[in-house]
C-alpha cells in the first residue's frame, strides 16, 4: 500500500503540514516564552532603576540635612548648646528617614540630638577612621560601611566636615536603614521578585527573601541558590544565573549604586515562569493538535486529487508496456496531466515511427561494423605472413617457402569469407594451426598447440576468425614475441548452456593492473606503427552478433601464464 504514489503522497502532505505546524508553534512557543523572560528580566531592571531613583532621592535628602549644618554652623559661634538645639529641630523634621544627627568632636566624643547620644556622648575611637575620611573629604560628603552603633544598631554613616571656630569637625547622620527596607518592599512584587542591596563586602544592608531560596550563612551575608552574597558584590555583570536547591534555574539581576559602593539585586525566579509557560504550553498543544486534523484532511484532498488521474495514466501505460502502441491517453483535463497525456500520445506516434525506422537501421550498423573490424584482420595476417616469408629467406629455408605460401592461401581463402558466417569449431582450430606453422618458421621456434575438444563439440558452430587473433596474443604477450617456445591449449566445454572455449598460455602473464584495461578499446597495444588486433575486437563482434551476455573473459597471474575465455550461444544438433 505504501508503495503507491497517492500513499506517498499522502503522508509525505500529512508529514509537511504537520511538520509545518509543529514547528510554527514550537518556534512560536519558544518566541513567546523567551519575550516573557525577557519582559520579566526589564521588569527586574526597571525596578532596580526605581530603587535607585528613590535611593537616590534618599542621599540627596540626607546630604542636604548635612549641607544645612555647614551653613548654620557659622551662626552658632562655637556654642555645642546652641548646635544640640539645632540638631534637635533638624532630627525632629527628618527624624523618620534618621536614627540620630551628632557632630564628632577631635576627641572623638559627639554632641547628638537624641537622648541617646546625650547620654552615650563619650568619646569612641571606633570613629576616628570615618572622622579622618570626613576631614579629607573636605566638601564631599562620604558614606560609611554598614556597621553595629551601640545606639542606632545596624547603620550607616554619612559624614561632612564643617566649620568650627577651634578647626573644622564633623557632621555625621546614621541613616535609617528599616526606612531603606521599607522602600524596597514598596516597589517590589513579593510573588515573583526580591529586592536587597549588599555593600562592597558582601553584606547586607537591608532586605531578604526566603522564597527566592534565601539562606544565612552568616549574621550579615547570605546565599541565593548556589551563588553566594559576596559574589553578588564583587560581581562586575549585570546578571548572575542561580541553581536553587530545588534545581530550577533563577537569574540574579544587578545594580551597582557608586556613590554608597552598593550593590542592588533581585531574583527573577523560573517558578514564577513556569506557571506562565504551563498555561502557554496548553495553548500551543491545542493548536498542534489542531493542526494536526487539519493537516490531515488536506492531505487527503491533495492525494485524491493527483491520484485519480495517476491511475488512469498507469492503466493505459501498463496497456503499453504490453506492446499495445496504438493506445491513446489525452483526456479533457486541462492542468499538467491533460498536458503529460497529450505529450505521451505523441511519443507513442513518434515511438511508432523510430521503431520501424530502428529495425532498418540496426541491421544495417550491425553488418557494417563487423565489416569494419574484418577490414582490421585481413591485412592484419597479410603483414606477419609476409615478414614469415622474409624470415624463411634470411635463414635458407627457401623449402620452406612454399609451404608458407600454401598456409597463407588456406588462411586468405579461410578468412576472405564473408565474416558474419558461422564456421565449425573444427575449421577454427585448424586455421589456428596454420598459423602457428608460419610463426614457428617465422621465429624459428616450435609452438605446441594442445586440443581438449569433445567429439560433439568439433562441429558446434562458432564465429570465422576469433581464435586464431587470440592465439596471435598469446604468442607476442605470453611468449616475448615468439622468442620463449612454449605451449597453446585450447579447451572447449558447454558451461550453463554456453560454448565456452579457453585458449591459455603458460607465459609471463599479465599484472592485475593492466588485466581489467585489456577489453577496453582505448587500451589497446601499440606495436611502432602498426596496432594489434585487441581482445575487444573479439569482445565487440561476440556481443555485435550474439549478444550482450556473450564475449570474452580474463584470468592471468604473473609468471603463471594467461587464460582467454570466450563464450558462445550453444544449440546441439538433436535439439
């Protein structure tokens, strides 16, 4: 069933369009998904971008609270009194965004605007390092790393020299940091992101996240997955990819906040995702599953159309190929299968007309071209039988002569017939040997001829001159050109109802690389001007006039001598 064209067709319609559907809606699936990933990511930066803004917002805040002691402080006159009841009003405005506002004396002692640091005013040197930066600084205010005041707990410190009658000191504000949290948790979306800032070390300065795989691994620092607090910091991207415990996969974005030296980062979680894709996945199966039934009957519409009219045009080549030529196909179709049945009705008429033209002709190039490879042979014999005659003379053996020129006259008498008839097997091997005798006398050598010729075999009729060039072979390949004395055997059989005749020669053979190129017409030898007659001579007029299962075969080995086997169609006499 499979073997029809409409099957193919069908399922090769039925593959494409779901092929094409499938991938429509995977690579739709995966465009999708990667622009949800890719909302949530700018999402993410976005609101890191906020929070800058609002931190931001908070320094400038700050940093003009301690811009406003520079320029007041030149109106207290020297008087801590007068600079504490300052403090205390400016405390009193910013108190929520601040633990405590205090000016750092040389002594490392402080002046605060809260009970607190009234009470602990003495000095610490805990201070000195960030009261030395602040003096450096001259008018820049500096931020502090976190760190644990005794009174303010976890803060941070931002600090600005200002004038003082003795020499300058220092205004410091501990910033509130629960504020900082607040701010984050107001911009974040707890179901999906989390929000904290890290300092340059690695610690936190406000937020966390147990549901972005948040774990402590120490008071202030922390891991999210398996990407620790301290990589966020030291981190220089702009996204760090996280493995939680669970094995989904989270991506960490970055902010990098200069003027604290801070690091902003969140967590764009695969769970919150993967509930999106869930439902897009859903979506996109339907379509497939869709697509699929879709496909499916279009694929059976396509194969039903093109196969009615294929089936019609197989009946009547079928019709055809049983030798009806004088069936017409043309139909009223007038798409490309009217127009291949029109066109295949005029083949037929040609094919009419170039079959008759094509006997004639057949014929004809047949008898030529045997005729043409007899025109090789005949002077082929007349030139060696010459230079036999020319031998004889040169060595005194003018008796021989004679004898010669009888052997020439029983080989032209034997090959001027006319090629294309048959002889008896009995005629070949004696012209063969007529042969030799010129070539013994020739090269003054003795060739042996060996017969292994079945009495009923002797009159199988064979083609006129096709051992005798073999034999001629033999001698000038297997035997140096007559100058080494050896052997000829010809051996006839019937072999899978075929004459098979073998002529083989015990000389030097033939290497294998020139074995297979000895039928070839372009291989043939070359002797100075005068060219051989080749095995495909012998080859060509075997299948010329037999046919293309008959002709000639190769099996030689160096130094082991060569066998010629050709073969021959085979009717017996009582058959």
């Amino acid at each position: 069933m499979w073997r029809r064209i409409s099957a193919k067709l069908f399922l090769l319609c039925l593959v494409f369009l779901t092929g094409s559907v499938a991938l429509i809606g995977a690579l739709s699936y995966q465009w999708t998904q990667r622009q949800m990933e890719e909302r949530e990511i700018a999402h993410a930066q976005q609101l890191l971008g906020k929070i800058e803004q609002n931190l931001d917002l908070y320094f400038l805040l700050m940093q003009n609270v301690l811009h406003g002691i520079y320029y007041s402080a030149e109106t207290w006159n020297g008087d801590f009194d007068v600079a504490r009841r300052e403090l205390s009003n400016l405390y009193s405005v910013n108190g929520s965004y601040t633990h405590d506002i205090y000016l750092i004396k040389p002594d490392l002692s402080i002046v605060g605007s809260t009970v607190l640091s009234r009470v602990f005013d003495d000095p610490l040197l805990d201070r000195k390092i960030w009261y030395d930066r602040a003096l450096a600084s001259r008018w820049t205010p500096i931020v502090s790393e976190p760190y644990l005041s005794q009174y303010s707990g976890w803060t941070v410190t931002m600090l600005q020299q200002i004038p003082w009658p003795d020499g300058p000191i220092v205004a410091a504000l501990d910033m509130n940091l629960r504020e900082v949290e607040e701010r984050l948790f107001q911009v974040s979306r707890q179901d999906a992101l989390h929000v904290s800032i890290v300092d340059a070390r690695g610690e936190i300065v406000a937020g966390a996240n147990a549901e972005a795989d948040f774990e402590r691994m120490g008071e202030r620092t922390f891991r999210i997955g398996n990407v620790t607090s301290q990589e966020v910091a030291s981190s220089q991207l702009q996204a760090i990819p996280a493995t939680m415990s669970d094995g989904t996969s989270s991506l960490i974005i970055l902010k990098r906040m200069e003027k604290f030296n801070w690091v902003v980062n969140t967590v764009v979680s695969e769970k919150w995702l993967q509930q999106s894709f869930y439902k897009l996945r859903g979506y996109y199966l339907a379509l497939i599953g869709f697509g699929l039934i879709l496909s499916l009957i279009v694929s059976l519409l396509i194969s039903r159309y093109i196969r009615n009219p294929v089936y019609y045009l197989i009946r009547k080549m079928n019709l055809v190929q049983q030798g009806d030529l004088n069936v017409q196909i043309a139909n009223n179709r007038r798409d490309e299968f009217g127009e291949l049945a029109s066109n295949f009705d005029s083949m037929l008429e040609q094919v009419r007309h170039l079959i008759t033209d094509l006997n004639k002709s057949e014929a004809m190039k047949r008898m030529l071209e045997i005729q043409v490879l007899q025109s090789q042979i005949n002077p082929h014999f007349l030139y060696n039988t010459l230079g036999s005659i020319s031998i004889a003379v040169k060595l005194d053996k003018s008796e021989k002569v004679d004898l010669i020129i009888a052997a020439l006259i029983s080989i032209f008498e034997y090959g001027i017939s006319d090629i294309s008839d048959k002889v008896l097997l009995r005629d070949e091997i004696r012209n063969v040997k007529e042969y030799l005798f010129i070539t013994g006398i020739r090269y003054n050598r003795v060739f042996e001829l060996q017969e292994q010729i079945p009495e009923e075999l002797s009159d199988a009729p064979v083609l006129r001159m096709i051992l005798q060039p073999v034999v001629e072979n033999a001698l000038f390949h297997g035997y140096a050109g007559g100058k080494i004395e050896g052997e000829i055997r010809i051996v006839a059989s019937i072999r899978g109802g075929k004459l098979v005749i073998e002529v083989a020669d015990t000389g030097v053979g033939i290497p294998p690389n020139k074995l297979e190129k000895l039928l070839d017409h372009a291989e043939e030898s070359t002797t100075g001007y005068r060219k051989r007659i080749g095995l495909f001579n012998i080859d060509q007029r075997i299948k010329l006039t037999c046919g293309a299962e008959y002709g000639v075969e190769l099996d030689s080995a160096p130094d082991k001598g060569t066998i010629v086997r050709l073969s021959l169609p085979y009717h017996p006499k009582n058959a």
